[in-house]
C-alpha cells in the first residue's frame, strides 16, 4: 500500500480535481463556475485509503448573493491522481432543482422529483427514472412506440411546427438516446425502468432535458393559452371578434 500522504492547498491538485466547471448550485438552482476545494480525507494525520485509491472530499461554495450555501462531495481516487475521481454529492442530501411547474402532470412530476432525489445516491437509478417520465411525456404527447428510443425518433420527425421541437432541444433529446446506451435495448417498457451505466453527468443532463420540456409539453402551451384568452377577453370587451 502506498505511503500516506496528505494532499496540500487544492492548488496542488491536477486542473480536472480543481473544478472550474459549470454546475448547478443544489440548494437554489443557479449555474456557476464551480470553486471545488478538494482535500484527502485525513484521520490521525494519516489519509484513509481504500485499496490503492485515496478517500477524498471536496466542497463548494454558491456565489450567489442570496445562496452563498455549502455543497460537499466524497470520492476516491488512485494515488497517481492520473484520472478523475468519482465523485457524490452527500450535502445536501438529494438534488434541489426547483419546483415542477403545476401544469406538469402528477404522474410524470413524481417520476422527475425521484429522479432528482436519487441522482447523488445513484446515477443510474436517476436517468432510469428520468427515461420513464421521459416516456410518460411522449405518450401523453402521441408519441408512442415498441420502446423510448423509437418514440424520440417519431417526436424528432414532428413535422406540424406548432409540435416540434426548437432546434437547440433537438440535439440534447437525441444525445440522451445514446447515455447507457439504452438505444441499443429494444423491449417493451422494461427498456425505460432497466438500470443501465451512465455517467452522473449524463444523469444530471437528462434532469436538465426534462425540465426544457416541461416548458415546451406544458408551461409553454398553457402560456400561450392564458395570453390568447386575455386577447379574446379585450376584443369581446371591444365588440371585436375572438383570434384565431
């Protein structure tokens, strides 16, 4: 086993250790660049080790201005610190991504908040729970297919305008088909509740492409309604007729 050795100032640390990255605050939602301070988990004055890899924690802090909170992660690494460690977020304990909007459905709301509680506990299990509300939303929509992957396929092939997807969620729905690669699974609805490898990253990426179609499903389309009635309501008070 190697000798123990505490790690100094983060600084010392290889740049992909350091952060510097995007990410999302758990406690109030906003994106910054992350200030990750990783340090070797000491015990004694000796770093505890597991196997040939070192325990490591690291810790951010939100610059938002009314946040200002505390995210602590544990990890391991391999003493030679030549790959990145793995890393999960133990505080907060599950992962604070904002309220569902009220015009999302129960069902698939249920499906998303699980998805984000377990995401620091088990990346897979999160993007397992997100392809099912993923589908539930398809469905809902008239998508529906022999499994996921070919139910993506016939919302990507929308061809009514009103219906289809804004180009930029376009390329993120389709990118998801291709984490776990669980294209490559094509049974029934088994497909969307198998525990398949993912990355965290991929895991959170797909929280962050269900909440964009929240918006384009529900909150979008309830908007539209809610401002076309308020015209309608003004041209009736006008003697006018309604908007088509």
């Amino acid at each position: 086993m190697p000798t123990a050795k505490a790690i100094g100032h983060w600084s010392e640390l290889p740049q992909f250790l350091r952060g510097g990255e995007k990410m999302i605050c758990p406690h109030c939602g906003i994106h910054f660049h992350d200030n990750w301070d990783t340090r070797a988990v000491v015990r004694g004055g000796q770093e505890l080790v597991l196997g040939s890899n070192r325990w490591l924690y690291r810790t951010a802090i939100c610059p938002g201005q009314d946040c200002g909170r505390l995210t602590i992660e544990l990890g391991t690494a391999p003493y030679q610190l030549l790959v990145a460690g793995a890393f999960w977020q133990v505080f907060p304990a599950g992962a604070n991504r904002g309220p569902v909007p009220n015009e999302v459905p129960q069902k698939i709301a249920q499906d998303y908040i699980e998805a984000c509680n377990v995401l620091a506990i088990s990346p897979k299990a999160s993007a397992a729970l997100s392809r099912r509300c993923l589908q539930h939303m398809l469905r809902d929509h008239g998508y529906k297919a022999r499994d996921l992957a070919h139910e993506i396929d016939l919302l990507l092939a929308e061809s009514d305008p009103r219906r289809a997807l804004p180009i930029r969620l376009r390329t993120t729905i389709d990118t998801i088909r291709h984490f776990g690669n669980f294209a490559a699974h094509p049974s029934e609805d088994r497909a969307t509740l198998e525990v398949i490898a993912v990355e965290p990253e991929e895991a959170e990426w797909c929280l962050e492409t269900i909440e964009e179609l929240f918006q384009h499903f529900y909150v979008g389309p309830a908007v539209a309604q809610a401002k076309k009635a308020a015209l309608n309501a003004k041209l009736a008070s006008s003697g006018k007729p309604p908007a088509k």
